[in-house]
C-alpha cells in the first residue's frame, strides 16, 4: 500500500527543514487525548516551525513568520496573524523546495539576532 499523500508532503518538509538547518532539534510537543502523538516542532536558537497534518491539508507554522521575507510567496495562511505565518500544502500542490530551504535558513537567522 503506498504512502498517504500528507505522509509524502510531511516527509518532504522534514527533509528540507534538517537540510536548511543542519543541528536542527525535532521534537514532539503539545500532546493530548485527541493528538497523542503530538505536534513535530523544529526548532535551532529558538523555535522555527511546527507541522501538522489535517484531513485536507499539509501546515507548516513558521513561529516568527510575519517577520521573515517571503519573496516567492510561500506563505498563504495565518497572513492576518501578529506574529506567525503559515504555508498550507494542498493534495496536489508543489512547494518550491528552494524557496522553502532559503525560508527555514532565514527563521534560523532571526532566531540568532
């Protein structure tokens, strides 16, 4: 049986953020009855991202978001947000990996200034 395609989507965005961040610590947080698992927090200086995974889409959190440049327009949820921002990845969509490694590199950045 193949893989759900959220698990593909999750396993990519894990991929990208341990080759932006290199020493990056993943852990689980935030757990309770109805998410005993957990939420995959990556975080290097200070919290970078968490992950989620819903029915109908992929989320990835940036802590700090609404500080970072976005260029490419990666981020396309939390917009009104104060302080975080999010990249939600849909069945079928393509996130630019580039884009998204030049993202992490730069939450890392702001976390050490």
């Amino acid at each position: 049986m193949s893989q759900d395609w959220r698990e593909k989507v999750a396993h990519r965005v894990r991929s990208l953020i341990l080759e932006a961040a290199p020493g990056v610590d993943e852990e689980a947080k935030w757990r309770k009855a109805t998410n005993p698992d957990g939420v995959p927090t990556f975080s290097l200086d200070g919290l970078i991202c968490t992950l989620e995974t819903y029915k109908d889409k992929v989320k990835v959190t940036f802590a700090r978001g609404a500080s970072l440049d976005d260029p490419t327009g990666l981020f396309n949820a939390s917009l009104d947000a104060g302080t975080r921002r999010a990249i939600d990845v849909f069945e079928g969509d393509e996130l630019d990996g580039d884009a998204f490694v030049a993202l992490v590199r730069e939450a890392v950045e702001a976390n050490r200034a």
